[in-house]
C-alpha cells in the first residue's frame, strides 16, 4: 500500500486541468501519481486534506482521466482509498469516476 | 414543609427551568442566523466574483486561485455551523459549477451574460440558498416552542 500526500508531495494549491494549464493540473498528478502507483502497487491512500481548495476541472481530470486511460471504475473504487475531511471532495471524485468514459469504448 | 408549599416550590423551579430553556433557545436561534447571514454574504461574494471571472475578457489566474479559496472557506464554515452532510450535494454543485468548465487557462473563453455556465452558478447559489433556509426552518421552525430539541440530521 502507498499513501499519497497531496499537499506534501504534489502542491498546496493544485489547479487547473492540463499540464499546459500549470505545473500543478490534475493530468499533471494523475500522470507523476496516480498511474504510476496503480500501475505498481495494489492499493493507494490519497490524503486530500491540507491543500487550500481543489477545483472541479482538477478533480475530474486526475480521476476522472484514469477511467479514460482504460482503468476499470471498480478496480479503481477497490484500489484508491481517499481520505478528506470534508465528504463533500470524496463523493465528487466517485462521481467523476463512475460518470467518467472510457475513451476506447 | 407542607406539602402546598412543596408544589409551588416544584412550580417555581419548573417555571425557571422552562424559562431558561427557551431562553437559551431564542439566543442560539439568534445566534445561527447571524452566523447564516454571514455565510450567505461569502456566499453571495462568490457568485459575484464566479460571474465576473466567467464574464473577464481573458482568464485571470489570481481570481481563479481566490475563487478557489473561498470556495473552501465557504465549506470549512458550513461544517462549523451546520450539519454538512445535509449538503454535500449543494456544495459539489457549487463548485462544479464555477469550476468544472472554462476554468483553465487553455480553454477559457469570455461568457455571455445569458450563457449555461453563469446560469448553472446563480442556480447553484439559490439552491444551496433555499437548502440552508429549509434546514434552519425545521430546527426553528416559526410556530411554538419555536426550537426542535431532536432534530433528526437527514
């Protein structure tokens, strides 16, 4: 299992969709991150607390972008684990993924 | 002691009792809607300041960033205030509104006063609006004894 920090180990104030949006975009976290920890190791711990807001567009690109990728949605719901203070974050990030299309499909 | 004396002592100590529950009661009413009407005015300042990022002729990352900001200020005081999983719903519709679309630099474009994003914000606002009015009427509601002591939180 890897725990990922996001305010530690990727920015306090991430933002914007694409890597051509800023150094801290959701693509730019999946891409450093996401993939390659669920490429190698079988569950991930993302602690989201401690960054000064997320953006939606953030959100849905990071995770919603793995589904696109061609990760299977209930793979991803049994491998990530997301902690937050506030639900609200968590729920969002569930939908995107659920709502989220394969881009082969 | 007699016994008469016994039942207006009880009476007194019940009549305090019960003046110094709603007593407490009207107070923490008054308290929770001014702490309300504080959150509506970060509330209303957010639209105002969504509407004129989306409205911007280019895209200004340091209204992007504050935007962001209050965005998570507004959430951290609902859940001091409030019972936040009452409304988890409104906050994503919230921010989803402000910040799903034309909120990055490479896709931004300048909005029309009667465009679906400025719409979707205005909603997103007097819906979260009306949620919090609603829940603050079943915890207070208008009529005696004014306070729902158990308010169930769904």
């Amino acid at each position: 299992m890897i725990t990922i920090i996001v305010a530690e180990q990727f920015s306090r104030y991430p933002a914007g969709r694409f890597t051509k949006d800023g150094p801290f975009s959701g693509e730019s976290f999946r891409t450093k991150h996401l993939v390659p920890a669920l490429r190698g190791i079988e569950n991930i711990v993302i602690e989201l607390d401690g960054v000064r807001g997320y953006g939606s567009s953030f959100l849905e690109e990071a995770f919603g972008g793995l589904v696109r990728l061609g990760f299977l949605k209930n793979d991803l719901k049994t491998k990530i684990a997301l902690h937050a203070k506030n639900k609200s974050l968590t729920t969002e990030i569930l939908e995107y993924i659920e709502k989220a299309v394969p881009t082969s499909a | 002691m007699s016994i008469s004396s016994e039942i207006t002592w009880l009476l007194v100590v019940a009549g305090w009792g019960l003046t110094h529950v709603f007593s407490e009661a009207r107070e923490r009413r008054k308290e929770m809607r001014a702490q309300l009407d504080k959150l509506y005015e970060l509330l209303f300042a957010i639209e105002k300041d969504a509407r004129s990022f989306h409205r911007s002729e280019c895209f200004d990352i340091v209204k992007a960033s504050e935007l962001i900001l209050k965005l998570n200020t507004f959430e951290r005081i609902l859940t001091r205030i409030l019972f936040v999983d009452n409304f988890i719903q409104n906050i994503i519709q919230l921010r989803r509104s402000i910040t799903l679309y034309n909120f990055d630099l490479s896709i931004f474009s300048q909005q029309a006063l009667d465009c679906d994003i400025l719409h979707k914000i205005i909603s997103a606002c007097e819906d979260f609006e009306d949620a919090i009015e609603q829940y603050y009427l079943r915890k207070y509601p208008h009529t005696f004894p004014y306070i729902r002591f158990w308010l169930d939180q769904k």
